[in-house]
C-alpha cells in the first residue's frame, strides 16, 4: 500500500430547520451556490442540501438536513462546533455591514455568528484565499464572495485520545497551541487543511438536532485511494462503513475517539454528473434507487424557491 495523505476538508454537513430558510441564509445572504438539491439518501423524506462555489469544489462546500418538525441540537463536547468561511481582507467592512442589514443575532467581534438554527459560524480573514469560480446572480459583490472552508473547530473533553489518532492514524500534524485551542494541519496546511480541538474537560456532552453538526468530510483523490484508507483504518481496529456510493463521490465514515463522526469522501465524479454546470440546482435530482417514487416525494417535500432562479 502506498502513503496515503488526506487532501483537506471536503464538506461538512449539518443538521437544519426549514428548508426555504435554509435556502435563503446560505444562498442568499451568504452568497453561495445551491449546487444540488437531492434528498437524503437513507431517508428520501427529508432533503440534502449543498452549497459552494459555482461548480461545488471540494472544500467550498456546506450541506445540510433540512428536518422541519426536528428537535433542537446542542453544541458541546463530540462534534464541530464552530465551521470557519474564508473571506479576503478587503471584504470586512462590506460582511460587517451585511451582516448588520440582515440583522443577524448573536454576532460575536463582527464575523463570529450563528445561522438561523443556531449553528456556530465564523467568517475568517484568508490571505491566502484561493480565487473562487465566480457564482451568477448572488446577491454577494463578486470579488467579496466567500472561498471556502478554513477550517472546523471541534469540542472535546479529553486531548489526547484525538490528537494521537489524527496524527498517527490519519497525518495530521499539530501547528500550535493557545490555551485550551490545539490546531492540527494535514497536507500543505492552511486554508482548508486546518483542523482545531477546543479541551473542555467539563463541557457538556453534545446532541444532535436543528443547528448542529453531522459529520465532516476530508478530500481523498479517488476510489482506489479510498479503499486503500478502508483497508488502513481496519487494519488499526477502527470501526468503519464499507465504501457508500453518494452519487457525486464515494466515501467511508468512522467516528474518532472523542465522538465526531469523519468522512472521507473522493473528489470525483462531481455535482455535474446529472446535469450542467450552468444549471447546478435548478431542479430536484433523485438518486436512482428512488427515481420511480418521484411524484410521491415531491409531493411530501416542501415547495421550494430558490434565489438564484428568481427573476
């Protein structure tokens, strides 16, 4: 087996509320593209939202569980807590004051946030930003869109047990440490590879619901390269999914010692396999299995609007 490197964060996927407003938070004050609109593959009542740039490269990409009657989750100890957005330098100002005429509470020193459900965002300044393909008719200035992901945060109680399988399971490797912050980086680092344990030893156990984080996924080149992490991981006594085929990449989960659930997701085949680029998000897309039940889900769906088709 060859050395195996993770390429950076792919996604991160969390739980929300109601879907238009989901829809009309990250499409349209944040600017980013609706780059498919599909149902969740284990239940095909819900939807699964993902956004990013305007093709949806990995590590631009934030989806979401839209479950309307859901209960509340509670950020703690287990899961990402805090999901970093890069933004450039010259873009404060302008974020600051859209943040302020979109009147969006608990805004914390300008660019710590949440969204409508709770969930704990931050837009964070990248020098290093790399140039993201330009999204038609945001609503964001261009040059002011946001790149990507920076980096997650995740809450844990205990250091030890996750910074030991990071780094000798998975090839992190730590860059710094302020207080109860420890950072890890895999690959060439920054933006994008960067990865925070936040040490609450009497922090409150997280729970899933509205707001809160499912999982998040790190980039693996393919699907050879994918099965050769599989086979790693089992090696190593963890315990892991056989290899999901999710349309528009195939991946393995696992949990890491302190409870967060990881994915390790391909890059390929992409969000244009049914359908063009140009029209990413423009229509609900069923994975095959559940093709044949279309005029039944749609009709236990929500209706949608979505921003970037309105006139």
């Amino acid at each position: 087996m060859t050395d195996l490197a993770l390429g950076g964060i792919h996604h991160m996927t969390a739980f929300c509320g109601d879907a238009q407003e989901n829809i009309d938070f990250y499409a349209g004050l944040l600017g980013l593209r609706l780059v498919k609109w599909t149902v969740n593959f284990d239940d095909p009542n819900a939807y699964h939202f993902y956004y990013g740039d305007a093709i949806g490269t990995p590590g631009t990409l934030l989806t979401f569980f839209p479950y309307p009657n859901g209960h509340h989750g509670r950020p703690g100890n287990g899961q990402v807590t805090t999901t970093a957005l890069s933004i450039s330098r010259d873009s404060l100002n302008y974020w600051q004051d859209r943040l302020k005429e979109f009147k969006i509470g608990n805004v914390r020193d300008g660019f710590d946030f949440e969204a409508p459900d709770g969930l704990r965002l931050r837009l964070a300044v990248d020098d290093a930003m790399k140039p993201f393909s330009s999204r038609e008719r945001s609503s964001v200035q261009v040059n002011f869109g946001i790149g990507g992901i920076k980096s997650v945060t995740l809450d844990e109680a205990d250091l030890e047990p996750t910074a030991t399988f990071l780094v000798k399971k998975l090839g992190f490797y730590k860059t710094a440490e302020n207080g109860e912050m420890h950072s890890f980086e895999v690959g060439d680092g920054g933006s994008g590879n960067r990865l925070h344990l936040r040490i609450r030893p009497d922090g409150m156990s997280s729970r899933g619901g509205r707001g809160s984080t499912h999982h998040v996924a790190f980039q693996v080149s393919g699907e050879a390269e994918l099965l050769n992490w599989r086979e790693k991981l089992v090696a190593e006594d963890v315990e892991v999914t056989p290899v999901l085929d999710r349309d528009y990449f195939k991946s393995i989960y696992f949990r890491e010692p302190g409870g967060v659930l990881f994915e390790l997701a391909t890059n390929e085949p992409g969000f244009s396999v049914d359908e063009p680029v140009e029209s990413l998000g423009s229509s609900l897309q069923l994975p095959e299995q559940f093709e044949g039940y279309r005029d039944k889900i749609v009709r236990t769906l929500p209706a949608l609007i979505i921003p970037a088709l309105r006139k």
